[in-house]
C-alpha cells in the first residue's frame, strides 16, 4: 500500500477488510480467531470485551508504520533497526548510510525507572525480543528495574484482561509510587 501512494489505512474503509481478508490467507494464521493469530493466544480476556474492541479497532494509523512493524516482525534479525526506505539510495538521503541505522538500546539512561512486563504467549513482544531488550539492560541499576513475567499472557491480555488490574497495573501503580 505504500509503494502505491496509499498513506494512511484509516478504521472502517475498505482497505482494512482487503488487508485483513488478504492476511487471512496466509498459511497457519487461524483467522476464525484472528486477535490470536496477530497477537498470539490470549489467556484471560472476555468476550464481551473483545466485542468491545472490535467495535473500536482497527485504529487507524499511518502504512509507513505498518510497513515498520512488519519489518521488526517479519524480519527478526536480533535487533531494532529504524524503518528500512527499501532502497539504499534512500535510507542514505534518510540516515546517511545504505542501510537503517539501529536503535541502541544502551542509550536508556541507566538510572531511570523501568518497569517491563512481558508474557510468554505473546505474539507482538515475544519472549526473545524482550530478553533482546533485557540484555542490553544489562548494566541498568537493579533498583529502578522491574521485569514482571507472566506465563499464560499475550499482547492484548496485558491492556484487557479480566485480571489485568490485580496482575499488570496494581504492581505498575506501586512501582510507580516507589520513590
């Protein structure tokens, strides 16, 4: 969509049931249940609230930043690359350089609080790409980093779930009033 000049998939038109009908396509995605196939199993999420979602979502955003996440998804280099222009003469009039630099994640200032919660069935923040993550936070100071895990977990169970509130955001809550 890109590459055609379409900039912007905006909710509810057209383009999105052509691209979700196109993806259902795809050998092992189960679109009978497709928040799963894009996000991986969720563990705790009702039904009425998935409703709910559906009745919102798709979002609209820009193509370039779905071209984006599908080049961190799809490709899986073991890194974070800014996006990639496909073409080395414009990711050098872009970066300055053939190819898209990478985001160091080293960078993080050491110091600041950090509170990461990842699940094991997530399909968008999967457990390689945060132990990615973690070891470049290696160094970071052990009192201003939290790494929560929770093992049946997907991408959406972490903003919707039943139990969300009790698991994710009371522990987020007193991390954050911890001084």
């Amino acid at each position: 969509m890109y590459s055609f000049g379409i900039r912007e998939v905006v909710a509810g038109l057209q383009d999105v049931g052509k691209l979700l009908e196109s993806v259902c396509q795809f050998p092992l995605i189960d679109c009978t249940n497709l928040i799963a196939a894009i996000t991986g199993p969720n563990c705790c999420i009702k039904p009425s609230t998935i409703e709910a979602l559906l009745d919102h979502a798709p979002q609209s955003t820009s193509t370039k930043n779905l071209v984006h996440l599908s080049q961190i998804i799809l490709v899986r280099q073991g890194n974070i690359a800014m996006y990639d222009y496909g073409d080395e003469s414009e990711n050098k009039a872009h970066y300055g350089q053939s190819t898209p630099p990478l985001y160091d994640m080293t960078r993080i200032p050491k110091d600041i609080p950090l509170f990461l919660s990842y699940g094991q069935n997530d399909a968008l923040s999967d457990v390689y790409d945060v132990q990615l993550l973690l070891d470049n936070l290696k160094n970071h100071q052990k009192d201003k980093l939290v790494v929560q895990y929770i093992d049946d977990y997907s991408h959406l169970d972490f903003v919707i779930a039943a139990n969300a509130k009790s698991i994710v955001y009371d522990p987020l809550m007193a991390f954050l009033r911890t001084p």
